[in-house]
C-alpha cells in the first residue's frame, strides 16, 4: 500500500530519525555503528534522517519563536506522558523527550513539505539510469535526460523535461500519478508507459496497462483555454503528438521502442533527422542533418553512443556524406 503524508509509516520513520539524530548530537561515534549505519541503508530511512536533520538546522535558530514554543510545549507535554507510562529510566526519558519535540516541531511545521520536496533526476551523455521511487514505482532514464518529481498529497505529479524516460507506476488510487511532457499530460494509476520528447513531438508508448493523455492547456491555467483533448491508450498503441497537429495512435513495436533500456537504438524507417536526435543523446559530439537529407529514411540496429558504426552506415547507404563544420560538429549532408 502506497503511504502518503501523515500516514503512520511517515511517523514512525520521522520518529526513529529523531532519535538517532539526537543519539548522533550527544555522541558522535554513534553515526558509526553499524546499528545505525544498518538502519540508515534503507532508502525511506535516509530520506527521513535527511528531513529530521534539515528540520533540526533550519529551526534551531527559531526556537524562541511563538509557534515554535507552542509546538514544543504541546509535545514536551505528551513526551513526559509517554515517558510516565513506559516508566523509562531518567538517563533515558531526556533524549526521549528530544526526540518527540523534534517530531512534534516537525509535524507541527508540515514536514510532508520536507518529505515530499520536488526532486530532480537526470543522466548525463551516455548515461542510463534507473530510480526507485518513494511509492514504489520505478523511473528508467535513457542518457541526456531529466524528470522532476513532485509527489504530493493527493497526486503524484512528473515532468519529462527533455529526453526519454519509462515510468512503472504503483498502483494507487487515491493518488493518480500524472507526467507532463510540453502541453500533455499522461494520467495513470498503475501501469507501465514510455514517454519520449523528440523532434518536436511527444511520443507515448503503452507497455502495460492503460492511460489517458490530455493535450492542451488546464482551464485553471490559461483564461479562455480550450477544452482538453483527452485520448485513451492501451497496452502495444504508441501516440504521437505534434504542435499544431491531430494525435495519431499507432501499434507500437514494444521491443523496437524499449530497446534503448539495453544499450540498443533500433530504427525503422524513421527519418534521419528523428534518428540524429536520438543519437545525439550519446554524444557530446552531436550530429546535425541538412535540410535536404532529413527525410531520408533509416532502418538499422546499432549499439547506443557508437555514433562511428551509425555515421559509417549511414554514408555507405546512401548519397551522404560526413563533414566536420567549424565549431567541431559532423554534417551529414548530400553527397556532391
């Protein structure tokens, strides 16, 4: 089950951060043993310290102020009632009390905000990267690629701000899970998508499940917006969206579409401007494509970042050539 803010997960990991960050404060050695260091190999864990430990910095010069004071005084209260009823010893019922005003500061103060913070994932040329997420859902990205994710009480919200990326997403129904890409939105609960920002267009491809995309501006955002075009798909149909133009919905080749998550580019009679672009993801050498040789069409198998194998396939093929311009970029343009 997917937890959100506030649930009880979220207080019991705070909580155990509290305490182990007031252990580190009265003894540093503690942030050496291998207790600690265990508990803190877990990924919900880290997290949690990270938030407790910011919270502590960041408060620490406010604790005279009026809110503060009140938050503390609430949870010194309940700290001494639970220290009563657990009948700790007094070496022990200090940090105790420590621990549960720094929970209380920090529930007090939202930390939901702290714990759901926007974060940014990208790769560098030639990277790939894989993340799991905090409800469970897996993020794949391919090289030269960012997402941002923005998780917050009742959505989970994405953006693909350039490249490629696919998304397996936990399912939860309270909280759909929603990547934009330009002006589209795809909305799903639990499935698995690809979404890709090439060319100018997005292109979205149905691994497992199904989704909705909706093209256009939110009414909420932009006075006078038309309505959103909302388009359904289904596992094995890819949408290709472009600026201006209708959506097209096409069977997608799930093993030509996916194989970049091994190290592979297959193209398909698929211009060679669309393929340049691709390519480019693996190279801090990009290519660039004249006018009069974009539209030829490419079918082939190549490794990813092996832009050598492409370029010597694709000038043996057809009436193109490589040359090197001045600012150090290849051009592949007509042969004379």
């Amino acid at each position: 089950m997917t937890q959100t803010p506030g649930s009880e997960e979220l207080d019991i990991r705070l909580e155990a951060a509290a305490k182990w960050r007031v252990r580190v404060e009265e003894d540093d050695t503690v942030a050496r043993s291998p207790a600690f260091l265990a508990w803190l190999s877990d990924a919900g864990n880290q997290e949690a310290y990270a938030c407790v430990s910011s919270a502590w910095e960041a408060f620490e010069p406010h604790l005279a102020a009026p809110e503060i004071l009140a938050v503390r005084r609430d949870a010194l209260h309940r700290a001494r009632e639970a220290a009563r009823r657990r009948l700790l010893p007094r070496r022990r019922i200090m940090p105790a009390l420590a621990a549960t005003l720094l929970v209380g500061v920090l529930v007090g103060l939202g930390a939901w905000q702290l714990w759901f913070s926007p974060q940014e994932y990208a790769t560098g040329i030639g990277e790939r990267r894989a993340i799991a997420l905090k409800d469970g859902s897996r993020l794949s990205l391919d090289s030269d690629t960012a997402v941002l994710v923005d998780y917050g009480r009742s959505v989970r919200r994405l953006v693909l701000e350039r490249g490629r990326a696919r998304f397996d997403v936990a399912h939860d129904v309270s909280r759909p899970f929603t990547v934009t890409a330009g002006d589209e939105t795809v909305v799903a609960v639990g499935t698995s998508f690809d979404v890709e920002r090439i060319n100018g267009k997005i292109v979205v491809t149905m691994i497992e499940g199904r989704v909705v995309v909706k093209s256009g501006t939110e009414p909420t955002q932009q006075l006078f917006a038309p309505p959103l075009a909302v388009t359904p798909l289904v596992a094995g149909q890819q949408l290709v969206l472009r600026p201006a133009s209708h959506p097209v919905i096409r069977s997608a080749d799930l093993p030509v579409a996916t194989a970049w998550e091994n190290g592979r580019l297959i193209f398909n009679n698929e211009p060679l401007s669309e393929a340049v672009e691709r390519v480019n993801r693996y190279t801090d050498r990009p290519l660039s494509v004249d006018p009069t040789v974009a539209n030829l069409r490419i079918s082939g198998v190549f490794d990813a970042g092996d832009v050598s194998a492409f370029i010597d396939a694709v000038t043996s093929y057809f009436p193109v050539s490589a040359n090197t311009t001045r600012d150090n970029h290849v051009l592949l343009q007509r042969r004379s």
